[in-house]
C-alpha cells in the first residue's frame, strides 16, 4: 500500500483576526496552506483542545476565510458531520 502524504504549512493565522469554532468556541484557528500555496483551508486546532472543524478545501486564501466566517453549510465538524 503506497502512503500518499500532503506538505502543508500553518500560516499566521492571528494576523487574519478569524471568529472562533462555531462548534466548541476555541478560538485557536490554523489556516493550513499547501507549501506551493495552491489551496487552503481552516480548521479549529485539536493540538489546543479544539474539536477539529474544517473547511472544504479552497484554492485561495480568502475564499477559506471566506468559508470560514459566514458559516453557512460550507464546515464538517470535527467527526466528519457536514454543520
């Protein structure tokens, strides 16, 4: 079985001022990036006690914000539940 493993980077993501998890309220948020910035997405940090909330995947930074703040049926819960 042949492993498929994405490079991603955490961006800064204080500098975007994001809403926290609208499922849990944590308000540690990563904005994850491929290293050559082709797409993006957002999710509420486990590693901080978050629930792991997701965006789908975007192909620019602000359509993830985007997704992220308004909120309307574009996240999965951390267990894999579309909101």
């Amino acid at each position: 079985m042949i492993a498929k493993f994405w490079a991603v980077e955490k961006v800064n993501s204080t500098l975007l001022s994001l809403p926290p998890c609208p499922f849990c309220g944590n308000s540690y948020v990563e904005l994850i990036s491929s290293l050559d910035h082709k797409w993006f997405y957002i999710t509420c940090c486990e590693e901080l006690g978050g629930c792991g909330a997701v965006t789908k995947i975007c192909f620019s930074m602000e359509e993830a914000v985007d997704k992220w703040v308004r909120r309307d049926g574009e996240l999965m819960r951390g267990n894999g539940n579309k909101d």
